[in-house]
C-alpha cells in the first residue's frame, strides 16, 4: 500500500483553519503525477479538496473530489478527512490512468455497468456457465430496481429496502422469453417460507456486492461504504441437509436408465458436482493413483478427487480401452451431457423407485459427504474432497453428523428413566408383488 504524503498545514481542521483564503488551492504531491488540493474561498466555513493529475505536455486535469471535514464529520462518501482525500485521490488517478488506455468507461458509473463489467471478468476467469448462471439472477432481481442508479447513489438505505423487497416478495417463477411481466408464487405465509425467502435476499445480496466489491478494488468507485453497511439476514441460511439412506441410494440407482445411472454411481462415490462429471474425460482419471482431476470446477480451482475402492474399480472399467480426450459419461445415443439434462432423468428414477421427495443431483454429493462425516472422517479431508475453500461451509452442512465426545458422553452416562413404555406396535412389512 503506497505511503501517504504529509502536510501539517493541511492533516487537521485546525491547521487548516489557519490557511488565509485564496484564490488558487493549496496543493501537495501526492504520488508521480497526482496532486491533492485544498480550496476555501472567502466566507465559506468547509473546504473542498481537489484533484489534479498530470497528462503530459504541460496539461492537467482537475476533479473535486468532495468537501473536508472542516465542520462535518468525515463519512469517506461526501465528505474526507485529510488521508481519506487521499486514498480518493488515488482511486481517481487511477481511474482516470485506466481510462486514458479505454480499459474503464467514462462517464457516470451505474450499477449496471459494473455488473456488466463483473460478468465479463468472470467469464474470462471461471466458466461461460456461472456468468450465464450470475446474469439471470441480475437481470431477475437486482437490475429493475438498482440497475439505472449511479454506484454513489445505491446509499445503505436504498439496497437495505431492495433486500427486504426481495425477501417479502412471493418466488418467482420461470416463465417464455416472450412473457415481459414476471410471475410471482404468493408471498411468504409461514416460518419456513419466509426463511427461504431471506436465504433467497441473501445470495442475491452476496452477489451484487460481489459486482460492487470488484468495481470498488479496481478504482471505477470511489467508496464501498454503502453497501458494507449492508448486512444479510440472521438466521435465514440453516441448513437442511437431506442425504438418501443406504438402502435409498440402492433404489435409486437401480431405477436409473443405463446412461445415466453411471452418472448417478459416480455422483455417491465421489461427492462430484454434475457439471463435474459431465465434463470428464479419460485422461482425468489417473489410473497410477486413482484419483480425478476436476479442472472445471464451481470455484475455477482444480482440485483432485481420490476414489474409493468401488469407485476406482468403476472409473477403471469406463475408461479402459477408451480414447484420451474422450469424455467418460455420454449419453446413450452418443452426444454429451448438457446443463440440466439430470433433472427429469432423476425424477423419474426416484418416482420408480418410490422416493419422495425426489432427491435433486446436489442431494447426491450430500449423501457422499454425510456418510464420511457420519464414519468420522475429519472435517477437512471432507472439505477438499467437495472442494470448499475452507471448513466453514463443510462444517455448517455436517458437523452435526460427525461423531461428537458430547453425544457419545451423554448417551453411556444417562440413566434409563423407564418412561418411555413399552409398545406392541410392529410395522407391517409390504409382501413383495403386493
């Protein structure tokens, strides 16, 4: 982080006070080619700072950046103390260096841009698919409301009732292209319900702060206060973690067609996304460690994945004899995997094999990750398995699980109260064929 320049005539409201008013700024170097500014003009009581950076054969240019905090208190928004107007200063030459190379719009900067401009850069960085992914959810729920205002405008109070709008409002339902009006599910009417919605507000939160976050870091915005500000829901992300049961994963992998109950298999035994798998080839599976290699991942970070002894007999027979860059799950006439092609094949699986609610592909990679918790392993060789960044996500989905000193303390030392009362209550078995 560069050093900041010192001025006593201007570090304080009191030196500057002092400063006789003129016509021309007080002026102080800042960096090569940068200049911070400080104007009072006859009469005024509050100072403006100013910046001025060098272009070149004797030309300049000049901004206001904002008022000091001559007799208001400094909020790095409207108004800056001394060192704020300089980290201003910075973020303004360097917007202004950016754009001389037509790397940055000029001009006003809305919310719409930087989400534009976030969508390109994930695009080149991680997948076409999660930019795809991420413009939907804009285009749905941040861009009506916030998408014309300029960033300095989207205050805390303006995303604060955008969020709540988005949590009291019903869930809205996909519907053609050509349809121009959303439609909407009823609003909330119970707990959980209005849990989901503000689980919902908090994604979309996350993500426009993300856009905003990214604009900020590469100086298109001069401040990221307003939406700091901004916090997420509490308590509205508990997870429900829903994992098939042995004798359910059995069901439903046996109700599968012949194409996709590969996809299925591979999903319990590794823990795998579907847009993981679908995207593998032969040459992924490393027959020397019996291992795969994600190289397009949710996250953009290749991670390995090491098979257990079911899922390294498998993978060996689906790859052997088989081309390199050959992908290992096609469909039954040929063609890959597409997004979405998992979802009716698994329904229909799941209705035959009696199952319901229908288990989604992610319940799949649940069901991996409980059954390792559940045996105990550690929290992250699971996370690396699925891929977390950290434990924080893995442990909020299934430390529960895990075995605990607590449970295992309590249930050998509890006494049986003889409360419970015997039952002659025996289920009934379903005959088969019945």
């Amino acid at each position: 982080m560069p050093r900041a320049a010192r001025a006593i005539k201007l570090e304080t409201r009191n030196a500057r006070a002092k400063l006789p008013a003129r016509r021309a700024p007080y002026f102080l170097t800042v960096a090569k080619g940068l200049r911070l500014g400080y104007y009072r003009g006859r009469g005024s009581g509050s100072g403006t700072w100013i910046a001025r950076r060098y272009l070149g054969n004797g030309e300049y240019e000049t901004g206001a950046i904002g008022s000091a905090d001559d007799t208001t208190s400094a909020d790095n928004l409207a108004v800056f103390d001394f060192w704020q107007a300089q980290d201003a200063l910075r973020r303004w030459g360097e917007r202004g260096r950016l754009a001389d190379h037509g790397i940055v719009r000029t001009g006003p900067y809305t919310v719409r841009t930087a989400i534009e401009d976030y969508l390109a850069e994930i695009t080149i960085e991680k997948r076409a698919a999660a930019a795809k992914s991420a413009r939907y959810v804009f285009e749905a729920s941040v861009l009506p409301k916030l998408g014309h205002l300029v960033v300095e405008q989207a205050t805390s109070d303006r995303i604060n009732r955008w969020r709540h709008e988005i949590a009291a409002n019903g869930k809205r339902v996909r519907t053609k292209r050509h349809i121009e009006k959303p439609v909407r599910r009823p609003p909330p009417a119970n707990d959980e319900e209005r849990r989901k919605r503000r689980a919902t507000a908090n994604r979309v939160l996350t993500m426009l702060k993300a856009a905003l976050n990214r604009a900020y870091h590469a100086g298109r915005v001069p401040s990221d206060t307003a939406w700091r500000k901004v916090k997420p829901f509490r308590e509205a992300n508990a997870p429900v973690v829903r994992y098939l049961s042995a004798d359910e994963i059995r069901r439903q992998v046996n109700a599968c067609d012949v194409d996709f109950r590969l996809l299925v298999q591979a999903a319990l035994l590794t823990g795998c996304r579907y847009s993981e798998l679908v995207n593998l080839t032969c040459a992924d599976h490393n027959r020397d460690n019996d291992t795969l290699t994600l190289r397009l991942t949710k996250g953009g970070r290749p991670r390995h994945v090491v098979l257990t002894d079911e899922g390294r007999q498998l993978f060996r027979q689906w790859t052997v004899g088989r081309a390199a860059n050959e992908r290992i799950f096609l469909r039954s006439d040929g063609k890959p995997w597409g997004p979405s092609h998992q979802q009716r094949p698994l329904a229909e699986a799941a209705r035959r094999a009696k199952i319901s609610p229908a288990p989604t592909f992610h319940i799949l990679r649940h069901t991996y990750a409980s059954m390792l918790a559940m045996r105990g392993v550690p929290m992250g060789v699971i996370a690396a398995q699925l891929g977390h960044q950290d434990t924080r996500m893995t442990e909020k989905h299934y430390a529960h699980l895990a075995p605990s000193y607590v449970a295992e303390t309590i249930r050998a030392h509890f006494p049986t109260l003889g409360i419970s009362g015997e039952s002659n209550v025996t289920p009934i078995r379903k005959r088969s064929g019945a």
